[in-house]
C-alpha cells in the first residue's frame, strides 16, 4: 500500500471537513511542481489517494488545505481569517510505506501528524 492520504477533522463543529480544497505539491530545491488538487468528500477525505504507485516517490511534499475558504461557509469569520491556507511540508523517506497526514482544524488552530 504505497501511497498518500489525507483527511481533514474539524475540532470547531465536531465533524469531517467536507468540501475542503487540498493542493498536493512536490518540492524538487527551488522547483514546486503541484500534483493535484481535490476537494474532500463528505467524510473529510479524499475519494482516491493524492498520489500512489510509481508516482509516489521519495522528497519533500507541500499540502495546503483551504481552510479559510471553508470556515467562511460555516463559521462567522472575518474578512481576513486568523488561518486562511495551512500548508504542511513533510518528508517521504520510505515509498514502500503508506504515508497519511491527517488535520484537525479549528478557526484559530491545527494540529497534524503522520497517521497510519
């Protein structure tokens, strides 16, 4: 099961993160190239993995999660939120692992770490 995954668990209202837009970047030194983008289905992830198989290799990795953009269709947020884009940058060091990085978020905080 060599592969990336994600979910998006939001702490505010108790629930998934629907409807999410993530970004998937590969970092190659000064070169960002983006891999997909997908919004997150009902139960807060993805319907397929971000990526998988031959296209996942080893390197630096970048997702950014939409949050400020969900908030607003939720929440009472200002125009300029406290977070807007959260954006992770992590290491694949071992393809032969499945790799899964998970975000619990709240208007005003975020937690992440390697899932399994």
């Amino acid at each position: 099961m060599t592969k990336l995954t994600t979910h998006v668990l939001d702490v505010y209202a108790g629930k998934p993160g629907r409807g999410i837009s993530v970004d998937l970047y590969y970092l190659n030194n000064s070169e960002k190239k983006k891999i997909t983008s997908v919004k997150l289905n009902n139960d807060g992830r993805t319907d397929l993995p971000l990526v998988e198989g031959e296209n996942f290799i080893e390197g630096k990795y970048e997702l950014v999660f939409y949050i400020g953009d969900y908030f607003k269709n939720i929440s009472i947020v200002k125009d300029f939120p406290f977070l807007d884009d959260v954006v992770i940058r992590f290491g694949i060091s071992n393809t032969s692992e499945h790799y899964h990085v998970p975000l619990l978020v709240s208007p005003w905080s975020y937690s992440t770490y390697r899932g399994s």
